[in-house]
C-alpha cells in the first residue's frame, strides 16, 4: 500500500506565507511525478504546480515555489503573498512505483488553506 499525507495547511492572513508537505510512504520503491492540485469550493480541482515538468498556475506564478526531496520522498509547496482566492483544499498527487504494483496515481487526503483576515 501507498500512502501520501499532506500538512502544513492552516489559516492565514492576506500577505502571509504556507509551506505544505507531502510525504509518499508505504510500499514504495520509486516515485515519478509529484505535483500540487487544489479545489476550492464550487470549483473543479486544478493543477497548481508540477515538478516533473516546470508547471505553475498563472495565478500563482511568482509566488509559489515547489521542490522535491527525493531521498524522503516529499514534495514541498511554499507559498507566498497569500490572497483569499488562494484558498482551497490543496491535494498532492504522485506516481508511484510499489512493491508488485505497477505505476500508478495517488492522492492525498488534502489540506485546508484558508486566507482571511
């Protein structure tokens, strides 16, 4: 089995900043592609940022910065100049090679960022 759990989410104010994690686990023997989606409410779920390719959401170019540790198996959001539309569940999604499993896609369980004052 394969696992990833998101962190790092929480309420902030406009301005502010959010680093979230996500770490692969389990029976993992390779990781592929780790990216960072988020769903805001009403809305479809969206690619926010890419790491096997450089991929970022316009509206959030400039801002958000991501980065892999590899050795952990963790890929990192930070986020920066928060603004309330930012708000979302945000997920992590990974492709991942386990123990006599082929590649295959994960999801978190996903993070709630609010941004408000």
């Amino acid at each position: 089995q394969v696992q990833l759990v998101e962190s790092g989410g929480g309420l902030v104010q406009p301005g502010g900043s959010l680093r979230l994690s996500c770490v692969a686990s389990g029976s993992v023997v390779s990781v592929d592609s780790m990216d960072w989606y988020r769903q805001a409410p009403g809305k479809e779920r969206e690619l926010v940022a890419a790491t096997s390719y450089t991929y970022y959401a316009d509206s959030v170019k400039g801002r958000f910065t991501v980065s892999r540790d590899n050795a952990k198996n963790t890929v990192y959001l930070q986020m920066n100049s928060l603004k309330p539309e930012d708000t979302a569940v945000y997920y992590c999604r990974a492709r991942v090679r386990a123990y006599s499993i082929a590649w295959s896609h994960y999801w978190g369980q996903g993070t709630q960022v609010t941004v408000s004052s």
